[in-house]
C-alpha cells in the first residue's frame, strides 16, 4: 500500500514515515501544501494523510484541489485543532477521517487500516497467480506447502506484479511504486530483484512467471 504523507514538522513527518514503513506502507513524504497537491495529481496512491496547517497551502485547501480534479482517493486530517467547526469544514470538504494532534501512532494506524478497507476498490489479504499466492500480512509468498517469507523490496515488487498481472510495467514505474517517488534507486536494481522473485518462483515450483518485454517492462502470468 501507498500513502502521501504531508507534514510541515520534520521531526514528526521523520518519526511518522519511520513507523509506516516498518508496518509495510510505502510513503511518500512532503512538507508543504503544494508539494502534496503536485504528488497527488501526479502518482496514484491508495491512502492520503495531510496535516492541516502547512506553508503555501493548508490541508483543507489541498484536499477541496483534490475533490475538485475528481481524486477519490481516501483521506486523512491531522491537525492541531480540536474543535469541532473544524472537523465539520475538514469532513464537508471531502475528508475520508479526522485525527487531531497529539496522537498515539497506534491509533494513527488503525485509522489509516479503517480509511484504506473503506476504498471503493477492495483488495483482499491473500493475492494469487496460478498456485502462486502472496500473503498481504505476513509477506509469505507461497505454494503447495512450500513459502518464503519476503524481504521488503521484494515484496513490495511482488505485490505490484500480482496487483498488475497480465499489465506490463515499466522500470520507472515499478521504481516509483516499490522504491518511492523521490528514490534515486536505478533501473538496474529492478532487474537484480526481478532476477531474486525469479528464482524463488523456480525454488517453488510454481506454475506463475515473470515475463519481460524489451523497452516495454514487466508482468506476471499463469503459465498455462
């Protein structure tokens, strides 16, 4: 899963981001309003958390932009306000929640669980490809009774291959997807961990393959 994540507090949006990365979000992390409004309208992201008040625009304004360009994606408010005219202006412009500051992180992530099982599109716990399946919780990719638990770049490879199969993605793409917006990670790197799920489909036997096609990208098929 993909969040934006917009936070003028540095030590916060470091602390914030460290936190979701360790619970297997990718996160995208800005510190003013119009840099989230550009990240938004440009990537596709599967949750959006923006702190109120923040330099250039504020959260309310970057999140009426958002409504305003038909981005249905669901959103999060965190603020130092607490009252309850704000919540109603934050929730009537389109916000998903409402979490005001201080915050426990344990709340955070069980609001950010609830916003992202509320999306239109429902992706279960459990992908699959033939035999092949990739647990979402555990990071187990599995066949038969054989699994592996995956390292985090490659899981978060595979999910994308299983989320887009038959959909070939490019390297800049997957880099974006799996790395990060900002990464400076190269299109080389794809290859190598492409090469790694590779050899523990062989290791598996499983009846699913990554194919490639030159100048185009990759995706994943049951072989058949």
């Amino acid at each position: 899963m993909k969040l934006l994540y917009a936070e003028d507090e540095q030590a916060m949006s470091e602390a914030v981001t460290d936190i979701l990365t360790y619970h297997k979000y990718i996160v995208d992390a800005v510190y003013d309003g119009k840099d989230a409004l550009d990240y938004a309208l440009s990537d596709s992201y599967d949750g959006i958390i923006l702190d109120i008040m923040m330099p250039r625009m504020d959260g309310i304004e970057v999140l009426r932009e958002l409504r305003k360009n038909g981005c249905r994606t669901p959103i999060l408010l965190l603020t130092a306000k607490s009252q309850v005219e704000d919540k109603i202006e934050g929730l009537d412009a389109g916000a998903d929640d409402y979490l005001a500051k201080p915050f426990e992180m344990g709340e955070l992530l069980a609001r950010i669980r609830a916003m992202l099982r509320r999306r239109e599109e429902f992706t279960p716990d459990i992908l699959t490809c033939g035999n092949l399946s990739l647990n979402m919780q555990s990071s187990q990719l599995s066949c038969g009774s054989q699994s592996f638990t995956l390292p985090r770049l490659e899981y978060r490879l595979m999910e994308q291959l299983m989320l887009n199969q038959g959909i070939y993605l490019s390297s800049d793409e997957l880099i974006s997807k799996v790395w990060g917006y900002d990464s400076d990670a190269e299109i080389g790197a794809v290859w190598v961990y492409i090469s790694y799920l590779r050899k523990r489909l062989v290791a598996l036997g499983a009846n699913a393959e990554i194919k490639v096609k030159r100048g185009t990208g990759y995706t994943l098929e049951e072989i058949k």
